[in-house]
C-alpha cells in the first residue's frame, strides 16, 4: 500500500547529539579562522578562489544542516540496495541507539569541509556490507579497494552549489592518494593536530586527540 511505499527514509545515519553539535561547530570554525591565516594556505589560495585572493572560509562554506554520519542513502527506496539495507539485523537492533562516534580528521578541499570519522567493529556492523556506499562515489575509481568504511565522514560545510555527497568523495580522494603512498606536505603543527597538504586544494588536519561525539542511529525522511 502507500504507507509502505514510503516506508524507507532519505537516509539512515548516525546524528550528533545537541551538546557535541554546538561543540564541533565551534572548533570547526576556529579550525578555517586559523586555515586562512596561514602562510602555507595563502600560497595556495588559487585552488580556492581561482584567483591569488583571499578567502572567507567562513563564509566559502555553507552549513549544510544536523550534523550526521551517514551509514546508507536510501532516497526513499529508489537506491540501489535500500531495502536490503533496511532489513539488515543490525540496523533493526541498534536503531534508536546511541554510538560513540570518533572524529580522527578534519579536511577541507575547494568544495567541502568535514569530519572523518573512525568506525568501530561494531560500529561497521551498520555500514553497507557490500561497499556500495563507497561505490556510489563513483568519481573515485580507486576508492572500490579502501577499507570498509572509509568514507564515513560528516559535512561540516560546502562550497557554493555543491551537493554534500561530494564530501565523501574528496575523503575518499584524499586516502586514496595517502594509500598510494603519497606522504603530502606537512605543513604545520597547529593545536589541534598536524596539518597536511595533498594538493589541488586539498588539506587534512588529523587530530592530536579525536573527538568523541555521542550520536543516535536513525532516519531522516526530510
Ligand atoms: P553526506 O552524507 O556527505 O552529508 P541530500 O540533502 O543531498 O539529499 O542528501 C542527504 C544526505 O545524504 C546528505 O547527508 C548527503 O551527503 C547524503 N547523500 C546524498 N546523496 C548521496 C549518495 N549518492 N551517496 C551517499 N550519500 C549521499
């Protein structure tokens, strides 16, 4: 009937809790006000801005909404594996539940900015089995041999007229090319953790000590 048709969400996901949001948001911003300042980053502004002017980034990245992991995009059930997904054990036993999600690295690219996140075996079990999440990335050819998982991440911002499924994809981009062997340019030791340049825009800060951000597995059906 219709009431299953609409039965499967936008997306399953894991969503921060209020306290942590406030949290993540702050530091996150702290994190682009000390990126712009920085000589290493002003000799790269023409990734930026196409031009060697400077940049907001405050301002270059729109937030994109709740903060969330998403484990599944399911587009109401027109997704390639969505219903397979919605089914699975794990994801009926631990919907509701609340998750210890680990913020390893922070990593900004022209388009987006956001959160690498860690997952836990346990937390794995609610990843898409069959990788088709990091398939869905399909701009990254090599991402089909990374790790279970690794394109776990949360939007923190994107650039104007970007898709926040393009956050994933330049994660993804960017530990490809650290797989690859590339070292990057170590650039700086800032507070928070050590910052790297990957080129074409591309800057990882992996944090000293991750943050913990308690998060509830759910829907959202928009
Ligand atoms: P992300 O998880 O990177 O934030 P939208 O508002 O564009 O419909 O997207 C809703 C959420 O689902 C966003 O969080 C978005 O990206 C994610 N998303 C959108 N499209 C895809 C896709 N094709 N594959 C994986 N995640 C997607």
């Amino acid at each position: 009937g219709p009431l299953e048709e609409v039965s499967l969400p936008l997306f399953f996901g894991w969503f921060l809790l209020t306290s942590i949001q406030d949290k993540i948001k702050c530091t996150s911003m702290d994190f682009l006000k000390t990126l712009d300042t920085l000589e290493a980053f002003k000799k790269h502004l023409i990734d930026f801005s196409g031009k060697a002017e400077e940049v907001d980034l405050e301002q270059y990245f729109q937030p994109t909404g709740i903060l969330h992991c998403t484990t599944k995009f399911c587009n109401y059930g027109k997704a390639e594996g969505a219903k397979e997904y919605a089914e699975k054990q794990a994801v009926k036993d631990f919907y509701g539940s609340i998750f210890d999600l680990s913020l390893s690295a922070l990593f900004v690219t022209p388009r987006t900015f956001g959160a690498r996140v860690s997952l836990t075996e346990e937390q794995l079990q609610l990843w898409p089995a069959d990788a088709d999440a990091e398939k869905q990335a399909e701009s990254v050819p090599a991402a089909a041999s990374m790790p279970l998982g690794s394109r776990a991440h949360v939007t923190l911002g994107c650039a104007e007229n970007v898709e926040p499924v393009q956050t994933g994809v330049d994660l993804l981009e960017i530990l490809t090319l650290q797989q690859e062997g590339q070292q990057g340019e170590q650039v700086e030791e800032m507070e928070l953790g050590t910052l790297t340049y990957y080129g074409t825009g591309k800057w990882l800060l992996n944090l000293r000590e991750p943050i913990s951000a308690p998060a509830c597995f759910s829907s959202f059906y928009g």
